[in-house]
C-alpha cells in the first residue's frame, strides 16, 4: 500500500484502476517528463476527481555549470577579437569549454595545404586555356586537387 508511485509508462484507464486495486491510498504518480506532456487531459481530469495529484520528474543529471553571463562574455571578446587562449586564462575557464561555449561554429575540415593566393594563379592559369594537366606538372600538384582548387 503505496502513497506514490513512478511509472514510465502512458497513463490508461486500465493502468490506473490496476494501480488503484494494488494501491488503494495512491495519492501521487509520478511520470517522466516525456511521458507527462503526452498524458491526455481527460486522465488528469480524471485523477484529479479521484484527488490524486499527477506530477512529472523533475530533471536528472548534471546542472549546468556555466551560465548565460560567461556565454555572453566570452561572445563579447571574440567580438573584440580576443583569442580563445587568453578568454580561458582572463574568466579562468578551461579552453574546452569555451570553445563549448563559444557561439561561433568551427570550420569543418583540416586547413587547405594551399594558400589563396597558390588557388588564385591556378584558376588564373585555367582561364588563360593553360589544360590541367600542364598546370599540375608545372605546380606539382595532383590532377584531382587542380579540379578541386578549381571549385573554390
């Protein structure tokens, strides 16, 4: 004989009767948020004729250890263009996390072995109707990749 109760399970007519055999001084169920916010109003109304009170579990896990002030700091010295190293050393945050923090993506991928300006005069050289191949043997660089330079 139980006051409260924690299920996972959807809320049904048939489970709550089956509950209220077992448990005749239910008083409390307890439910997982998820589960909660999919329970129909016609059972809480229910449950609620019948005083017992229906809540959902409060949330689990780690709180949160930085708030919405250190984003906005951090956000504001990358505006200023401090580096990610010194805005660590400066709120005494580890790198990780401000790089966790940090609103700006990182760029995907590895950085280009070429420069701008390397891309520039192969482009310059295919607009000119130099072939590919020609401008791979003289720039010792891959057929594949010229294509691929030639995209940017």
């Amino acid at each position: 004989m139980v006051e409260e109760v924690y299920l996972e399970e959807p809320l049904s007519s048939k489970l709550i009767s089956q509950l209220l055999k077992e448990n005749p001084n239910l008083k409390k169920i307890i439910l997982p948020e998820e589960v909660y916010i999919k329970t129909s109003k016609q059972i809480f109304d229910e449950l609620i004729k019948l005083d017992i009170v229906v809540s959902p579990r409060a949330r689990r896990g780690r709180p949160k250890k930085y708030g919405e002030l250190e984003v906005y700091l951090i956000q504001k010295m990358l505006d200023k263009g401090t580096s990610l190293v010194e805005i660590s050393d400066i709120l005494r945050i580890p790198l990780k996390s401000v790089y966790y923090l940090k609103k700006t993506d990182l760029k995907q991928g590895r950085r280009s072995k070429y420069s701008d300006e390397t891309v520039n005069q192969i482009k310059k050289l295919y607009e000119d109707g130099i072939p590919v191949r020609q401008i791979s043997k003289e720039s010792k660089i891959p057929v594949r990749t010229i294509y691929d330079l030639l995209k940017r």
